[in-house]
C-alpha cells in the first residue's frame, strides 16, 4: 500500500543499505505518478522527501499510532 494522508507509518529502502527504515509522512503531495511525500525519519529526526511509490506504509504501525492519537492518555496536541 502506498501513502496517501499525513500520519502514516512507512518504510523506504534507502539506497546502498540493506534494511528498510521507518518514516513519519509529514506532507504528501498528490501528484499522479509523480506523488511524493515529505518524510521524517523516526530514529535521527531527519528529514527528506521521496516517491510515493518508492514507500510502503506500514499498517499495523500506522494504526497503533492513529489508536493512541486518538484513545491513549497523552499529552502530545
């Protein structure tokens, strides 16, 4: 599955490593087959933009997240 929201969890495969990375979609702009998203990298906090088709969203996680935004006892917002 491909991203298409703010919020979602994914992983991209950046080049010249072996294991995928997890990202936070801050902005994601619909742009046909040149969509691309504006991520945020969760273990350094950088950030960068890419493909939309170059990432995967990761659904458990993003639904665990989207879960605690909206039940968890939290203070984040």
């Amino acid at each position: 599955m491909r991203p298409t929201r703010r919020g979602q969890i994914v992983k991209y495969q950046v080049p010249n490593e072996s294991f995928e990375k997890l990202y936070v979609v801050l902005n994601f702009i619909e742009a046909g087959i040149r969509s691309k998203a504006r991520i945020y990298q969760l273990k350094t906090g950088q950030v960068s933009m890419a493909f939309a088709k170059d990432l995967e969203v990761d659904e458990g996680q993003t639904f665990e997240l989207d879960y605690y935004l909206k039940y968890g006892n939290h203070d984040l917002f």
